[in-house]
C-alpha cells in the first residue's frame, strides 16, 4: 500500500517530540496515524468515524 504522509503543522522541528503525521489509506480504510521520527516504526489505522472522535476530543482537551 503505497500512503503519502503529511506532517502535522503543529510539529515543531528537530527538537519537537510530539511529531505527527496522516496518511489517507485506501477508500474505506481510514486514516493512518505515525510518529514522523519513526516512519519505519509501524502506523495506528483509525476509521473516519475514530478519526474525527479523536479530533474532537484534541480540540476539547488541547493542553494533552
């Protein structure tokens, strides 16, 4: 499966821990979600409806 990642704006650089990055997987298979200082390291698969909770609740909860 061939995915183009996309880095979070919000990661900050080389000294930035909280490095994000999305991947739209194939129709119906939702979002992939990986650490971008670990793009070998494995990927958490969220379906639409997981990835728009998981939003929501940043947009809630900010601060972590």
């Amino acid at each position: 499966m061939s995915v183009q990642w996309r880095k979070s704006t919000h990661s900050g650089g080389a000294d930035d821990q909280h490095c994000v990055e999305l991947g739209r997987l194939v129709p119906g298979a939702g979002v992939g979600v990986r650490d971008s200082k670990d793009p070998d390291g494995g990927h958490l698969i969220l379906s639409l409806a997981q990835f728009a909770g998981l939003i929501e609740q940043v947009k809630q909860h900010p601060e972590g």
